[in-house]
C-alpha cells in the first residue's frame, strides 16, 4: 500500500514513522510513505502557498496551485482516495479505517492556518475526515494517527491476526480487562476465572466485561448494536454484581 502525504512540515514523519510496528511494515515493504512539499510547486519567487482570503478576514488561506499541482506529481495506483484532513471531515473510526485499508492509495493533505482553498475540498480531495471534534495546528498529526491505524490492519503487520478480531471497537464493543503475572500485586488479585483454565467460563466473562465497560463508557455503541438475549442477560449480571443494591426494576 501506498501512502503519499502532502506537508508543509515532511520532517514531522521522519522518526514517528521509524519506529513500532508501523516502522517495521515498511521496512519490510508491508506500506510505503512518501511526503511531498506542496510549497515545491509554488511558482513565485517566495514560494508562497498560502495568502489572504478573498472577503476578508483573519488568517491566510492554502492556495489551490501547490495542492493541484503536487498531487497531479504522484504516481496513481487504483483504487486511491484523495483525503483532506480537516476538523469537518468524517469522524475517523475503526470502521473508516477497515474501509481505507482496501485501497491501494491513500494521499494525504495536511492543510495549515485557516485551512484550503474550497476548490481544494471540491475538486482535488475525495473524501474529507476528522479526528475529532477539536482544532489542531494543522493536519499532520491526523495523518500519522490515519496511517498508523490503517498500516497495523494490513496483512504481516501484526503477527497474531485474531488479535486485531477483539481489539476494542471491532465487534462494536469496548476491550475486555486484561491481566498478567502475578496473580496478586500489592493485594490487588487478578479474577479468578482467568485462572480456572476453563476457556467457556473466561469468554462468557470477557464478553461481559465487554458489555458492562461499554455500557458505562460508551453507551453510544450499544445504541447502534442490538444485543442478543444472553447478551443482554450478562450485562445485567454484570452490573448486577458491581452494584449489588440495584434491584430487579432498576435492572
């Protein structure tokens, strides 16, 4: 897979990319990454790619030439998304991360000061997203949290595929607790269901961890998963046993 990154800044991804697993997949070709400079393409003497927005106001505003014209640059592998990072793009999740890691080409535009040019969003980018709901300097931090996501989903980057299986949010559910050695530190006692050896008894448990974490946490994601009855029963007793007072109608 391809990843080409459209910066200001390139020497942001220089050690970020190097390491983990993420430095390990293109070190073995997994991914590739390449960042472009879109002030290379200016064509003033200054090499400016931004300047003061049409109508007024504060700030200055990425011109739509660099942007075009260093896209226009790369080499197109099929299927690519064109990508503008930006605070109104499409909330990045894991399902959008599944998504984009189907492509053969993702091309990155990290924007600075008041953003892009609108012809940037209508004409150039394929699909615009967001990290979240809140402002940064600009778009490379996004970027990196994008590739980073999409590269551990591609196959030889993690070595345990079923792990990626029951990682948080893959069944629409937050991650179960996890426990190592020792059983017991500082007087604090790892449950003793993981101890028992009984694999039908751990999974029924972690699947109400599951339930119950995302129930107190993100009660949002079990609005969008109907549950089944014996899923429903487990989130019960298990909310149940961290709040033995509750009684059955408050149930």
């Amino acid at each position: 897979m391809r990843f080409d990154i459209l910066t200001l800044f390139p020497e942001f991804f220089e050690t970020p990319l190097r390491i983990g697993l993420v430095g390990k997949a293109l070190q073995q070709g997994i991914a590739e990454v390449h960042c472009t400079n879109p002030r290379d393409f200016a064509t003033d003497k200054h090499r400016r790619v931004d300047d003061e927005p049409y109508g007024g106001g504060v700030g200055m505003v990425l011109k739509p030439e660099p942007f075009f014209a260093a896209v226009a640059s790369l080499p197109r592998l099929d299927p690519c998304e064109i990508i503008l990072l930006t605070p109104q793009g499409q909330p990045l999740n894991q399902a959008l991360l599944q998504e984009l890691a189907q492509k053969a080409q993702l091309i990155l535009l990290c924007g600075q000061y008041e953003g892009f040019d609108e012809r940037i969003r209508q004409y150039l980018a394929t699909r615009e997203v967001s990290l979240g709901d809140f402002v940064l300097t600009g778009g490379e931090i996004p970027a990196l949290a994008l590739i980073n996501g999409v590269v551990r989903l591609l196959p030889g980057t993690v070595g345990k595929v079923d792990s990626l299986k029951r990682e948080s949010f893959e069944a629409g559910l937050l991650d179960y607790p996890q426990y190592t050695r020792p059983p017991e530190f500082q007087g604090y006692k790892v449950p003793p269901v993981l101890l028992s050896g009984d694999h039908q008894a751990i999974a029924r448990w972690r699947l109400q961890q599951q339930l119950v974490r995302t129930w107190q946490r993100r009660p949002d994601l079990l609005a969008k998963r109907p549950l089944t009855a014996e899923e429903q029963q487990l989130l019960v007793e298990g909310l149940a046993e961290q709040h033995p007072r509750v009684n059955e109608a408050e149930k």
